[in-house]
C-alpha cells in the first residue's frame, strides 16, 4: 500500500516548516498581504497545520473554522488566488518536495477555490474590506 501523502511529506514537523515559510511569504507578497493585515498570525499556522495534515492523512483533526466562513466578505479575487498558490509552490519548491506530492497536494486544495474565491478577476493587491471582522487568537 502506498504511503499517505502526510508520511511523504514527512509528517507533522515538515509540515509545520512548510506552513510557517508559506504563511510569512504571503505576508510579505504584496499582491496579498493586505488580506492578512489583522490576522492572528499563530491562530492561522496552527490551523493551517491542522488542516493539512488532517486532509493529507495524517493523525490530526481540524477544529477550525470552515472554507466559507474563514474567508467570507474578505473579498479574494481569482488572482489573489493565483498569487496564494504560487506563494505554495514556491515553498514545496524551497523544501525539495517532489512534483508528484506537490500535485497531489494542490489537488487537494482546489476543491476548496469556489468557497475562498469571491471576486473573478485577475486582479491583485485588492485591500482587505474595512467590515471583515478578524477571527480571535485562539
Ligand atoms: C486552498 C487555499 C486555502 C486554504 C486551505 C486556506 C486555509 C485557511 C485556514 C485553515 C485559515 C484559518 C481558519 C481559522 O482561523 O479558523 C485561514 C485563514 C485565512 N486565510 Fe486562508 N486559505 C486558503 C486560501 C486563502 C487565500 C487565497 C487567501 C487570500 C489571498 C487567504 C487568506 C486568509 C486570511 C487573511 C486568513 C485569516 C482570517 C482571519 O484573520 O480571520 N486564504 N485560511
């Protein structure tokens, strides 16, 4: 039997890695930090951890919340998207993760696209709207 894709990429520790270099890259990529401007930063990479690992087999459980109401009024374009998951590749990239589990991981992760994705357009840097409402630090 083949191996999860969490034991691939090395269990929880080099997914916490990926997820921290992953969450202070897109902080620092103009063309989407002023979404992130009044996050809680560890709230995020814990539930990232959790959400990864969870959805890649690993023995976690996500207890965050869901796709739609994390990113609900926060006004993502379809290039914000873009710029999102590149900032992803970039990082598998970094950390020597190989093209077949960096595929099954994007796979992964585009179902969720219709319930981020608000605005389909191609534009980026769009600011985050003054009445999203931050979740609290957990
Ligand atoms: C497959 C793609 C994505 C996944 C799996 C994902 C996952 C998550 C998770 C698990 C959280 C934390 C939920 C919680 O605190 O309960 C979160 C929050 C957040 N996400 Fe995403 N996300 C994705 C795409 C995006 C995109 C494209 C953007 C913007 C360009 C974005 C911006 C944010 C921001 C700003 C927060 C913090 C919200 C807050 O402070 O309340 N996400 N995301």
């Amino acid at each position: 039997m083949e191996r999860s894709l969490y034991d691939r990429l090395g269990g929880v520790d080099a997914i916490t890695a990926v997820v921290r270099a992953v969450v202070d890259r897109q902080m620092k990529d103009d063309r989407i930090s002023q979404k992130f401007a009044r996050t809680n930063v560890d709230r995020v990479i814990k539930e990232f951890v959790d959400l990864i690992c969870q959805v890649t087999g690993g023995p976690c459980t996500y207890t965050g919340r869901n796709m739609t109401e994390t990113h609900h009024d926060m006004g993502v374009t379809s290039g914000e998207w873009d710029a999102f998951v590149e900032d992803v590749v970039a990082v598998l990239n970094d950390f020597k993760v190989g093209k077949a589990e960096q595929d099954e991981l994007l796979n992964m992760l585009a179902p969720m696209r219709p319930e981020i994705v608000e605005v389909e357009s191609p534009q980026v840097e769009t600011p985050l709207p003054s009445a999203f409402i931050a979740a609290p630090p957990l």
